[in-house]
C-alpha cells in the first residue's frame, strides 16, 4: 500500500462587500409583487395569464367514467364537468389516467383493442356513444404531445378538416378566410401569412404546434384537450402557447394535462389531481395548490412524490 496523498487544499473566498440584495419587480402601481407560498412549501410566482373567462357554461361531463385495459383499471369511477369560459387541468403523477380519461372524452380510447369503457360521457347533454364519432372528434378536438403536423402546405393543414366536412371540395379561395382567421386565433397568422404554402414541417416547434390548434379551431370545436401540449417546446413558446388557452377559455372549454404544476397554477381555473385511477381531488386552482383537503393531493404538489 502506497503513502497516503494528501488531501486538496480548501479553497476558501473571500468577500469584501455585503451581498446585494435585489427588490422584487414593481407592479402596476409601484408596489413590490407579493410571491405566494402554497401548500408546496415552495415559492411560487404570481398567476401571470390572465385573460377573458367569458359565461362558465357547462360543455361535457363524465358520469361514473371507469376505464381498464386488459381487466386493470387504469380510471375509476369519475364524474366531473367540463365548462366553457375555465381551463380545466389534470395533474398527478405519470401512469395515474390523466391521459386516459383525456382520451375518452372524444373516443380516442375505443381505439385501444383491449381497452373496455364504463360510465358515461356526456357533450351538450347527450351521451357521446350516441353520436357519430367523427362528428363527436369535431367537436372535441384534440392537441397531443408531439406536434403532428400533416406533410402539406401550411395551408392545406388548416383546411384538411374544413375540406373533410363537406361532400364537395372548396376552392382555396373559399376556404382562404376561415384559415387565416383559425392561424389568427391560434396567434400564427401574422408569422406565416406569406409563407401558406410553404411546408408546415419547415416551421419550428413551438410553430408546428399553434398549427396543430389552428387545424382544431378551423372546425369550431366546442371543447379542446391539450395533452401535454409544451412538454416539447422551448419556454418562450411555452409561454406564448399558454396565453393562447387563456385566450381561447371564452369560446372554447379546454382541458389540459401536464405534469408541470406551475404550468397547471398558472393556466387551470379548476384542477382534477388523480392517482392511481382516482379522482382524489378536485376543485379551483387556488384551493387545490394552496389548501388541498386531501393528504395525498398535499404530498403531491410539495414533492413528496411524482
């Protein structure tokens, strides 16, 4: 056995001046901006989207709603609104069934061979196994993950739905306005309004997936699931991607998963927490980050797990 090395010197710096300490940002009347302290434990910046809540009008319900695949259950029993003029967010930790019940709503789950569905979901009041389910899909449309924009023109990715609708085709001239106004809702016109028939895959992210939300508005759905919608992009598209749901809550009742809790405080009116299949908790944004009734919901949102 070699002699023991010695040990690296310590390192120690030394700091002639006091640290300074930097003033939080002034608001709209010159006083500091207070930071909230939830229930995490953890400090939390103000809820900074806002935007038009319009009418809170109830658009679908989930009645009892339990789903398994292959026998196992993956949502038990559910039952909760959907309402126009509120962002609805999921939250829980992965493998709970937020997505799974994001994609009953509009029978994206049917597709699923071994999966079998209880319960009952209701659009305007009328159970949705009684509609045609690709008019049920117009209705809700749905934003997934991964940006998947078609492999055409900018242009023809707004119009593929309005196309679809109809039993004869539409000229481009007529169908020009309601794709300049579906990009214009989506917050993308002004970027790509002389770039339409350039290839929707050549645009960036965050780009691609306001497209995606404009082919959706294109057919005026009624509701709109967003399914870990920023969980790819980069934050400045993150950000201008929220401001469009809040934006949007006024016309259209949407329904967002993510496992950013911030992301969820910051855009989510009311907040759904599930675990393991369970609905454990439900109510407005406020109260479920910062006063939580369950114990499981508290563990959750200060990091106890995830």
């Amino acid at each position: 056995m070699g002699p023991l090395k010695k040990p690296p010197p310590v390192r120690r710096i030394v700091v002639d001046d006091e640290p300074t300490i930097v003033e939080p940002p002034k608001g709209p009347n010159g006083a500091g901006q207070t930071v909230k302290e939830g229930a995490s434990g953890l400090l939390s910046a103000p809820r900074k989207r806002e935007g038009k809540r319009g009418t809170v009008k109830e658009r679908m319900r989930t009645d009892g709603l339990g789903v398994a695949y292959a026998g196992k259950p993956a949502v038990k029993a559910v039952s909760l609104p959907v309402n126009q003029g509120e962002v609805l967010g999921l939250i829980g930790p992965s493998g709970c069934g937020k997505t799974t019940l994001l994609r009953c709503l509009n029978r994206l789950v049917d597709q699923t061979p071994t999966a079998t569905r209880s319960g009952t979901i209701y659009l305007d009041d009328e159970d949705v196994d009684r509609r045609d389910v690709t008019e049920l899909r117009r209705q809700v449309g749905m934003v997934f993950q991964q940006p998947n924009p078609f492999p055409m023109s900018v242009f023809d990715n707004v119009a593929y739905g309005l196309r679809e609708r109809g039993s004869r085709r539409p000229s481009r001239a007529a169908l020009r306005p309601s794709v300049e106004e579906a990009l214009d809702r989506a917050g993308l016109l002004e970027e790509v309004k002389d770039n339409l028939t350039h290839p929707a895959l050549r645009l960036s992210g965050g780009q691609q997936q306001r497209l995606c939300i404009a082919r959706s508005l294109a057919v005026n759905p009624e509701v709109l699931l967003l399914d870990e919608p920023c969980s790819a992009l980069d934050p400045r598209s993150t950000t201008i991607i929220e401001e469009l749901v809040m934006k949007l809550r006024a016309d259209i009742a949407i329904v967002i998963v993510t496992h950013n809790l911030q992301q969820a405080y910051r855009v989510a009116d009311r907040v759904g927490f599930m675990y393991l299949g369970d609905l454990v908790e439900y109510g407005e944004a406020d109260q479920v980050f910062g006063a939580p009734k369950a114990k499981r919901t508290r563990e959750y949102v200060s990091g106890g797990f995830g």
